[in-house]
C-alpha cells in the first residue's frame, strides 16, 4: 500500500505515470527493447526528446526564440552554470534576490565567477517573505536578474515574477515548476531539477532564451557551456534517457488528465488552502513560517507549540501513513509538500489528521 508521501524531493509521481511506466517497462511500443536498454541516437528515443518538448512547450506556451535542454548535475550545477554563462564578460555584476537557502547557495557559487550585487536579502526576516518590487531597485549594469521562485525549505513563494529592471531575470523554479501557467517571454531563462515537481531525479530542465545562449564564452568546459547543449540538441553526451522518458509522461498527464496548468494551479491552490485554513484556525497551536501573501502553494512549512508535540505529531501522522512531514533541519518543524502528483486525498487526510490532532492536544 501507497503512503501519502509529503517528502520534498525526490517526491511524490502521478500514479497513472507510474503505471504507465510499469506496463512499458520491458519493452517500450514499438522499440522492441525497455527504454532502458535503447540508443539515446535511434528513433523511439528521438521521438520521445521531441515529445517532451513539444509537451512541455504546450504547457508553458514557451515562445519561439527559446531552447528546451535536458540537462544532468541537477539544479546545483546550474548555480555555477548560469554565471558561467551569463556574468563571464559582461561589463556589469549580476543581481541576486535572496529569499531563502537555495538563493543563498546559487550566491555563493556566483560570486566565484564574478561581481554580484544583492538588491534584497530576506535574513533580517528569517526568509518568510518575497520582496515587493518597490523594496528594491536594479541596476541598468545588470548582467541579470537572478530569483528563486519557491524556497522550497522556508516555504516561500513569488506569486508574480519580481521586477528585473531592463535585465534579463534567470529563474531557480525548481521545487514548482509547471504547478501553475507562466509568462515565459518574461524569463531570459527558467530551469527546473526535475524531482520536486516535474519528474525522477537525474534530469534539470532549462527553458533558456537564444540571445542568453550565445553569452556563454568559447573557453569554458565542453559540458558547461549552454550553446554545445542546444547545438547537441541536449545530446551533447548521453542524456539521462529513462528521466527524460518520465518528464514526457508527467506532461502529457497534465495535458491529458489534468487539463493543463490552469486547471493544475487551481487545483494547487484548493490543496494549500486546506492546510493554511486550518494553521489560521488553530489559535496559534500551528504557526506557519511565512507570511501570509508569500506562503507557497508547494511547501506548507509550520511548528507546533514544543518539540514534544513536534514528536508526537510526527509519530501520529506516520501510523497513519502521512509520511515524510519533517521540516528541514535548518527550519525545524514541519513541511508538508503538496507538489502536482499529491492527490487531493492525501491532502484531505492530513488536515483531517492535523485538525484533530490540535484538538486533542490543545491546551
Ligand atoms: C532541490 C532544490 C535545488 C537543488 O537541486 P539538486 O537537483 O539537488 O541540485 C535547488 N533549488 C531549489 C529551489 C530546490 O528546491
């Protein structure tokens, strides 16, 4: 039997992909083979790169003018790809807006490769909020605009793209990409590890704009240079075939059985507001991390009045098959990820859980 699985990353997966998956296993239609054991050069593996392009430029309405590369290294590489790619040379330092612990991360690589200016940091917050645009302001040097779109650790969420001045804005949308539509001209680039709400681990989508492409210099790494990726068409090297498999399922399961990202945002919402309905009806018994306008739709993170309560909760909730709801070391307490493939139910299950928990230990 199937736990609901709150863990962060890597989490939950549609059940319909996974049973798709199963059934193709040994041998994938038409291949003759498991998708497994096949060339990423021969023709049932190239129609499933396109696929998961095409899809995944359906979902997004991904403009002309923009590259789809599967990538491996995860969303760590990233953090030393982007300013690689997009500081080295430029006359002006790249803009960092920290709003938790990945921004912070992505910082530190970039400051090895050049100048990075901070317009807004949320420490004197403990990272509970996202800034309003008019918190700060951006260069017109900037080499870019760089943001996390949801702090998967606090919990913390930009509802709407943060102002970049005339910079192009670089986007870690790791722990949401694909949870609600997007504006993609708005992005010189966006990119996504697959395995919060995308896909399995091993795969980092990049949606990267061709100007952007072309900033990357000729000295760097073969590997580490976006352009060998889009000339390869993301087969530079041998690409991480079986993630790339699974990505296209997830998309054509929010195509085809979700209905696409308008109806999956709604749905999204309707899941948070089960669980921030009942920390905002708890009389302080729950306490969410982050303020209320910037609280994410994708990591619900909250305490309890003591850890001892913490630990009972915990205790409780796993007999009940709600699992992996511990919060991250950094933050303590809770955080249940309600990413795409958390089902409805299983959100249901935990705040009927978290309802009568509180009445039962309130003081
Ligand atoms: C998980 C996560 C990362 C790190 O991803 P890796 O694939 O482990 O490198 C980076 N940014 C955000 C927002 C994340 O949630």
């Amino acid at each position: 039997m199937r736990d609901y699985n709150f863990s962060a990353g890597p989490a939950v997966l549609p059940l319909p992909v996974l049973e798709r998956a199963q059934a193709e296993m040994l041998c994938l239609p038409g291949a003759g083979a498991s998708v497994l054991e096949i060339s990423h050069r021969g023709k049932p593996f190239m129609a499933i790169l396109e696929s998961a392009k095409q899809n995944l430029k359906e979902l997004l309405g991904i403009p002309d003018g923009y590259q789809t590369l599967f990538l491996q290294g995860g969303s760590r590489l990233q953090f030393s790809m982007v300013p690689m790619n997009l500081l080295r040379g430029q006359t002006g330092p790249a803009d960092y807006l920290l709003t938790g612990a990945w921004g912070k991360a992505a910082y530190a690589e970039a400051v090895k490769e050049g100048e990075v200016r901070v317009p807004w940091d949320g420490k004197q917050f403990s990272y509970d909020r996202t800034p309003a645009d008019s918190d700060y302001s951006i260069g017109s040097d900037s080499a870019y605009v760089y943001f996390t779109s949801n702090e998967t650790i606090e919990g913390v969420q930009f509802h709407e793209e943060p102002a970049a001045g005339g910079a192009p804005l670089i986007c870690d949308a790791s722990s949401d990409f694909l949870h609600r539509p997007l504006d993609i001209s708005r992005y010189g680039m966006i990119y996504a590890c697959a395995q919060k709400n995308a896909g399995p681990a091993g795969v980092t989508i990049v949606i990267i704009r061709d100007d952007l492409v072309e900033r990357g210099a000729k000295s760097l790494p073969g590997y580490l240079n976006y352009k060998n990726h889009v000339d390869g068409d993301s087969m530079y090297n041998t690409p991480p075939t079986f993630a790339i498999y699974l990505v296209d399922l997830i998309a054509q399961w929010l195509l085809k059985d979700i209905g696409g990202l308008d109806a999956m945002y709604k749905t999204n919402q309707e899941k948070a507001k089960m669980l921030y309905d009942v920390i905002d009806g708890s009389n302080g018994f729950y306490q969410g991390h982050a303020q209320r306008e910037c609280r994410s739709v994708m990591n619900v993170t909250f305490r309890l009045p003591n850890e001892e309560l913490e630990k009972k909760f915990n205790a409780e909730a796993s007999q009940q098959r709600l699992t992996s709801l511990k919060g991250h070391r950094s933050v303590g307490g809770f955080r249940a990820s309600i990413y795409n493939a958390m089902p409805r139910e299983g959100v249901v299950a935990l705040r009927d859980f978290m309802q009568d928990f509180a009445k039962q230990n309130q003081a």
